[in-house]
C-alpha cells in the first residue's frame, strides 16, 4: 500500500507506533546519560564511550523513524 | 492530501455534523486531524530531546579524555604548618579544585576534594568529631576515608593521593570513587 493510499486513521496508528518507539528510545537515552554521568563522576570511565555509541545508535532509530514520519506526511 | 481528508471533520462522540451542538458546529474542529498534528509534533520534539541527549554522551567523551590524564606534582605545605587535628586548603589540580588536607597524627596525612559530591559546595572539617561537614545540605563524611556517613551525598569525596619528602607535602594524584 502507498503512503497516498493510507487514510489518515491509518496514518494515526503509524504515528501512535512510532512515538511509542521513540519514547522507549528516548527514555532509554535519558537512562544512559544518568548512570554514564554518575559513573564518569565516580572515576569510571571505561563507560564512557561503549554508553555514547549506544546513545547515539539510539539517535540514529530516531532519526530514521522521523524520517519514515516525513514520507508518510508527504 | 487524500480523500479521507476531505471529508467532513470527525467528531468526539462519532455523531454527524447535524446532531452536533450549535457551538461545535460553529467551531467545528477535526479532532482526529488534530491529534495527528500534535503527535507527529511531539514525536519531532523527542526526537530533538533524542538528539541533546546524543550530545550530552559526546561532551562526556570529551571530558574524559582531558580528565584521563595525570595530574602534576605540586607542593602542599610543609609539615611543621599543620598541628595535629588541623586542616588546611589548597587547591589542586588546578586552582578551580578547592581542596583539604588534614592532619590526623604525628604521621598520617589525609587531603580529599573539598566540594561535596551532592551539589559541589565547599565542605568543612569538623574534625572534633572526626568528619566533614557540608552546611549546604547537612551533608557528612567520615574524616579517615572521606566515604559519606549523613545526608544527600552518596558518593565519597574525591581522595587526593600524597607524598611527603623532607618535611614537605607533595599532592601527586586525584582518586574520583564511586559509591
């Protein structure tokens, strides 16, 4: 099925989706930034960039996803 | 646009426009168009949050590669400046890192970071009771090994490692320990 072909209720199932990704993602991220702070503060930094490259594979599905959002809207 | 979007705007309780109240059919909002909006707008917003959040990792990155790095040796004091029980600041690694060095016996020399790990205020010696007192928000640490005893910090105090050489107090190191 085309995106032009997607009645808007459709449409309203994909966005209720993909913002729950987005928020799992994001509360995932916040999770992250919280314990690799404390842990950097703690004198452990081996954390340190393992927890940046998960944030930002996280950023990258959010990125994607806003980017599925966009077509859909087109 | 499609032609679902065309038609008539949908209605909270599913009625037609007809068996609407007069003040819902002179504004007559179409409350599924409107929830898309606002979710695809708030999807945006998180993916930006997303984004600062990817960024706060980065800056952290950058921070320990600069904190990774050994601090240099610096003269503290010499011994005969302290009596036993006494404590004085100084400020090490740099002159932004207020710091205490206590003196506990003839021979035994402690200095720890004086900004409490709860919110960084400066920290006090109250060595009578053999702790460190930080009056911002009631905070405690034991004296000997700087780990919290009362209040909000739960990690110790940054250790300052040392080394005495003729008489004279070297700061050599900073220990950051976790809870």
């Amino acid at each position: 099925m085309t995106n032009s072909r997607r009645t808007r209720s459709q449409r309203l199932s994909i966005i209720y989706g993909i913002l729950s990704i987005v928020v799992v993602l994001v509360v995932m991220q916040l999770w992250l930034l919280t314990a690799t702070m404390n842990a950097f503060l703690g004198g452990n930094h081996t954390v340190v960039v393992p927890a940046a490259l998960a944030s930002i594979a996280c950023l990258g599905l959010n990125a994607g996803l806003l980017r599925y959002l966009v077509v859909l809207d087109r | 646009m499609n032609g679902k979007d065309l038609q008539a705007p949908a209605f909270p309780d599913g009625r037609l426009e007809r068996d609407q109240p007069k003040w819902r059919r002179d504004f007559p909002i179409d409350v599924e168009a409107d929830e898309y909006g606002a979710r695809r707008d708030f999807t945006k917003f998180l993916v930006l949050t997303s984004l600062a959040f990817a960024c706060g990792q980065i800056w952290i990155v950058f921070l320990s590669l600069f904190r990774g790095r050994q601090p240099a040796e610096q003269r503290i004091a010499a011994i005969t400046d302290l009596e036993i029980g006494e404590a004085v600041s100084f400020h090490y690694p740099t002159d932004r890192d207020p710091c205490l060095l206590i003196r506990q016996s003839d021979d035994v020399f402690l200095a720890y970071s004086s900004q409490c790990t709860h919110l960084m205020c400066p920290v006090r010696p109250d060595l009578a009771h053999n702790r460190l007192h930080c009056p911002c928000h009631e905070g405690y640490f034991d004296a000997t090994t700087g780990q919290p005893t009362a209040g909000p910090p739960r990690r110790p105090l940054p250790r300052i490692h040392l080394r005495i050489d003729r008489g004279i107090v070297y700061a050599t190191d900073v220990e950051e320990r976790a809870s």
